[in-house]
C-alpha cells in the first residue's frame, strides 16, 4: 500500500511526496517518464532509478539557480566597495572632505565598521590631522591605546545631516568613543560597552548637574539610552578619556566640544570650548563630539 504525504507549500522539500510504507521518496514536481508510481513491491529498484532521474535535472536547476543568486550578491558587494574605496574619495576631496580610516590608522580606527561602509566616516582635513595627532599622543601616552571615532559626516554637500546628527553636516564634525577599563583584568581596553558606541551612557550621580532629567520632555534627548544592549564587562576609564579630551581641547582647530556637565564636572574639565548644547540634541555623556 502506498500512501502519499504532500508537504506543506512552504515546505523547501514541497517538490517530494514522502510514500509509506516500502516507497522511499517520490519525486513529482516535473512529470518524468521515470516517476511513474510504482505500485508493487517488487518494482522498487525501477522507482529507485526514477528518483534517481529526476535528482539529477533538479539538483542541478537548484545549483545553477544558488550560483546565479550568489554571483548577483558578489558582484553588487564588489561594486558597492569599489565605489565606496575607490570613488568616493576623490569626489569627495572636491567638497573638502577625506574619509577616517576604515583600519587602525595613527592609533585612530571606527568603532563600528559600519561607520565607514556606511560612508559615516567624512571630515575636513584638518579635522582628520587633529584626530591622528590625538591618537598619536593617547597611544605614547598608553601604549596600545587607540581612539575610536563615531559618526562623522557624509563625504558631500553641505547642509545634508547626518541623521540621528542634525549638526553632522558639514564635514567639521566628530563623534569620539569614551575609554574603558576591562573590569577582569583591570587593564585598559579599547572596546566599549555598546556595540555602535551610543546608548552606553554615564549618568549623572548624586551632587552632579543633571542635564538628561531637565531635557526629559525632549524624547531625541535619551532616546538611545536605556535599551540598547550593553557589555557588562568594562568599566568607564575616568582618566584616559579626561587626557583624551585634553587633547582635542589643546588643539588649535578645535573650537567647540559638547559634553555633559555632570562629565565635564566629574572629569574636572574647565575649558570653555565646552558648551551646553540644546535639548534638542542627543545626550553627550555616551560619547564626546568634538568640532572644527
Ligand atoms: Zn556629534
């Protein structure tokens, strides 16, 4: 007795019909002349031959179909890095912007790849020189130290934000990761609690300003913070991002750092290039951003 089971439609075997109980597989999803249901017993090495037959054409329709699929996913990956790597660049420079490096660079790297395949990663020139010049000093400073950038700009025109960012507008922009400590080993890390660096705020403790409860009634304030799962595993480095902000702070070009007051407080910066910004701003105890 033969006893057909069709698969579900969503099944990616729905082109079998399982037969119960001596029938292995039946193949019915092309009429072939070698799938004719074998209805005896004793016919079984003919069926075995039709299923045979019928593997063939469609394991190899499926292998050119899987080869056609991945040759598209290639070929539009392939473009996709050629026109951010080799493209972009030199129209960007005609807009006065450079890309961040995409790897380690002057002890300067993204903290998130994405950053930079997403064209994230643009600056004026002089801003990237100031980037380096601060990660050159971090890294003499604390060997094996490296500044993670955020967001940065897009490679053109502008007045175009760089959404979250209304100000990333302009190529004079820069978003900077906070330093770590891994709370194991107790040694400085260059990794951060959150994977795009955002959303792993310190907030303000008691006796401290506390801008983010004043700014409440704007959502975009904290609107990262709160949800975005966070690495238990490392601590914030009080000291080298205080140096670290010291450093852009000395730097010439820089004119304005927006950081929170309780940050600005508890890492007793004094310097008036750092400003208050709006509430209609993201908070900035996640992150410094530093401009031109
Ligand atoms: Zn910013």
């Amino acid at each position: 007795m033969v006893t057909p089971v069709t698969l579900s439609q969503y099944s990616p075997y729905r082109h079998l019909t399982v037969t119960l109980p001596f029938e292995i597989f039946h193949f019915y999803s092309r009429p072939h002349s070698g799938c004719i249901p074998n209805r005896s017993h004793s016919g079984w090495r003919r069926h075995l031959s039709g299923i045979l037959d019928n593997l063939s054409p469609d394991s190899k329709t499926d292998h050119k179909r899987y080869w056609r699929i991945a040759t598209r996913y290639a070929l539009f990956i392939g473009l996709y890095l050629i026109t951010i790597l080799i493209i972009m660049p030199p129209i960007a420079k005609k807009y006065g912007r450079v890309p961040l490096p995409f790897i380690e660079t002057n002890h300067v790297r993204p903290l998130s790849i994405w950053t930079a395949l997403l064209n994230r990663n643009y600056v004026r020139p002089e801003l990237r020189a100031i980037t380096y010049t601060a990660g050159d000093e971090m890294n003499r400073k604390y060997p094996g130290t490296v500044i993670n950038y955020m967001d940065a700009n897009f490679p053109f025109r502008d007045g175009f934000p760089l959404l979250p960012h209304i100000s990333h507008n302009d190529g004079r922009k820069l978003d900077v990761a906070f330093h770590y400590i891994d709370k194991a080993t107790g040694k400085h890390s260059n990794g951060n609690p959150s994977p795009i660096g955002y959303g792993g705020s310190e907030p303000p403790r008691k006796g401290e300003p506390d801008r983010p409860s004043l700014c409440i009634s704007n959502w975009q304030y904290s609107y990262m913070y709160g949800w975005m799962p966070l690495s238990d595993k490392l601590a914030f480095d009080q000291s080298r991002t205080q140096d670290m902000i010291n450093v852009f702070i000395k730097q010439k070009g820089i004119k304005t750092i927006y950081l929170e007051p309780h940050l600005k407080k508890r890492l007793h910066l004094t310097s008036k290039k750092i400003r208050l910004h709006a509430c209609y701003s993201v908070r900035h105890d996640d992150h410094v951003h530093v401009q031109l």
